[in-house]
C-alpha cells in the first residue's frame, strides 16, 4: 500500500519528517531495517528509527521543484512496505 503525503519546505531550512507505521503494524512487530531514497537535489542529512516510525531530517532543494522522499522498512515478521513523501520546496 503506498501512500503520498505533500510538505512545503523553505529551500534553507533543515526540517525533520516522519514516516509513521504505527496503524499498519500488527501487534509486536516492529521495524527491523529500512532504506531512504530522495530525489536528486534534496539532501537526506541524516535518519533514526523507532519501532513503529523513521525520520528523515531534510535541508536543500529548489525553489519551484517537488522533490519525493521514499522510505521501504521491513519488518521483524518479513513484511515490506513503502511510503513516498513529496516536498515542495518554496522561498518563505
């Protein structure tokens, strides 16, 4: 199942994001590993886990262009998911 959600970021700032799992896991399972991909242009400057969430802390990026951030984990029961974010970076 992927969902998009849509953000607007200053192409300044450093801001964190989260994707979060939390309603799709099933009782005790938990996130064992994951992987972020960003569009060229936007800066992943770092990333942690919990063990139903990962955030991406973002800075960079164009004014006028959407830049999309995707996250894949797999889970400790062998579950896989993706979930793509877009951000929209503008000068405020």
């Amino acid at each position: 199942m992927a969902v998009t959600q849509t953000f607007t970021k200053d192409s300044d700032a450093i801001l964190d994001y989260e994707f979060n799992w939390t309603d799709w896991l099933s009782p005790s399972e938990t996130i064992s590993s994951y992987v972020i991909t960003a569009s060229p242009g936007i800066t992943v400057d770092s990333d942690t886990n919990t063990e139903d969430k990962v955030t991406v802390w973002l800075s960079s990026g164009t004014a006028g262009q959407p830049y999309t951030v995707a996250c894949r984990i797999t889970t400790n029961q062998a579950r896989t998911d993706e979930r793509t974010m877009t951000i929209r970076v503008t000068n405020r």
